[in-house]
C-alpha cells in the first residue's frame, strides 16, 4: 500500500498537481521488504505435483507440460505465456524466453521438451511462428488462469501445498537451487537468467559469468539427458525428480 501511495504522488508531482516540495509521500519511509517464504522442494514433494499435474483436471497433458517446461528452464509465468513457435531451436535444443523487462535469452531444454513442445504446438494449431505456443485443446491461447487452476487442485490433493501456498515460481526456487548447490552460484545466476547485482557480494559474478554450455551442462544433470551443447561431464546415477516428471502430449 505504501508504495503504490508513493507511486501515485510521483505521479502528481510528475503532472504538476502538486509541488515536490509538498510531496507527503516523502516523508513515508518505504518498509522493509519481508523475506519470501518460498523454497525449492524436495524430490518427493516435485513428484506429488507432477502426478497431480499429469493425473488430474480436463487437460492432464497441458498441465504435465507444464510442470516440466517450468522445472527445466525455471522460467517465470510470463515468460511460458509469451513462447511462440518460432523460439524454439530443435537442432541446439534451445528456448528463447523473454522475462522481465523485455529482455531475451536463450535456455537450453532437453530434447523430450523440446520434442514434446513441438508437437504441442502442431496438435493444438499453433501455426502461427509470431503466435502464443501453449494453448488450450480448441486453440485458445493459454492464461494464468491455468496455473490458478492447477495450483487449486495440487492444494486440494496435498495439505503441504496450502499450507505453504506453494505456486510456479516455487518451481524455479526447486531447479536453481539444485543448479547452484552443484554447479556453483555463477552457474545458477545464469540459468536464472539474472544479471549481477551492483554489490560487493556479486562482484565477482562480473568476472565469472557463466554461458550457455555450463546451464546446458547443469541441465543434462538436471534430467538425465544428454544435450547438444553440454560438456563432456558424469552425472550422478541417483535421479532428481525432475527426471521423471511424465510428460504426456495431446
């Protein structure tokens, strides 16, 4: 509420209804952001959601998708909602996703996302290559409302999830988590898509910005997939969830 009170009189004063010298929002000290509660999740707990995601609800299919497409790439809503056809690299299996702020990146993806996204696409008249990707079973193009959705019915299916509000973005947390614990922060920044932060702290993220071939590489690891762009490099033989997330295309 405090900020958007301070962005309306910004406005005011921008407009000359007022002077900024009697600018009351000024004097309001902006409060301290409270620290997100949101976590990444354990195997266990990534398998309950996909099983609700592929089992459950009138388009099972859409949904599993879904969940993968967020658990490989941690993307944001927004940047699912905004894929079209023509973001899609099959040879070097590489998603263009466009985040916060108008900013473009390309995201490795496994060659069973990228198949299953493709054919996705084709079933469901996505003919478009400028046109929405994901879309519902008569061609309407997808909406958050499909996440309130399945979301609802991942909360109805296990208390944990209400308790918690477990929603998407708890998704991203799950993969750059694992990203970061194996691979090293500058690794995890990068699949995430974030630039360094002007502090002491990330400095050094300057110097050791990690490419395509290192998030490729912690994807491979991610789900057991080998990927064109990734390094020659051994991945543990115990599975993360991710990896058997079934994905069903319709």
């Amino acid at each position: 509420m405090v900020a958007a009170l301070r962005c309306l009189y910004k406005f005011a004063v921008a407009d000359d209804h007022i002077a900024l010298a009697r600018n009351p929002a000024q004097l309001v000290p902006k409060p301290r952001r409270i620290p997100s509660t949101r976590r990444g999740l354990q195997n266990v707990r990534v398998e309950e959601v996909a099983e609700v995601a592929s089992t459950t609800g009138n388009d099972p299919a859409l949904d599993a998708l879904l969940v993968r497409l967020h658990l490989e790439t941690a993307c944001r809503t927004g940047a699912a909602l905004a894929l079209r056809p023509c973001d899609i690299d099959a040879e070097q299996c590489l998603i263009l996703l466009q985040e916060k702020g108008g900013v473009f990146r390309w995201q490795p993806a496994s060659p069973t996302l990228i198949a299953h996204l493709i054919d996705h696409g084709l079933v469901r008249g996505s003919v478009d290559p400028q046109g929405p990707l994901l879309r519902y079973r008569d061609g309407r193009p997808l909406t958050k409302r499909r996440y309130d959705g399945l979301w609802a019915r991942v909360r109805r299916e296990h208390e944990w999830a209400a308790r918690q509000l477990v929603s998407t973005h708890w998704l991203r947390h799950t993969t750059l988590t694992f990203v970061e614990r194996r691979f090293g922060l500058a690794v995890a920044q990068a699949y995430a898509g974030h630039s360094p932060a002007n502090n002491s702290a990330t400095t050094t993220t300057t110097y050791v910005r990690a490419n395509e071939i290192e998030v490729a590489t912690a994807l491979s690891a991610l789900t057991g997939e080998p990927h064109p762009l990734a390094m020659e490099r051994e991945v543990e033989q115990t599975p993360h969830a991710s990896r058997r997330t079934y994905v069903r295309t319709q």
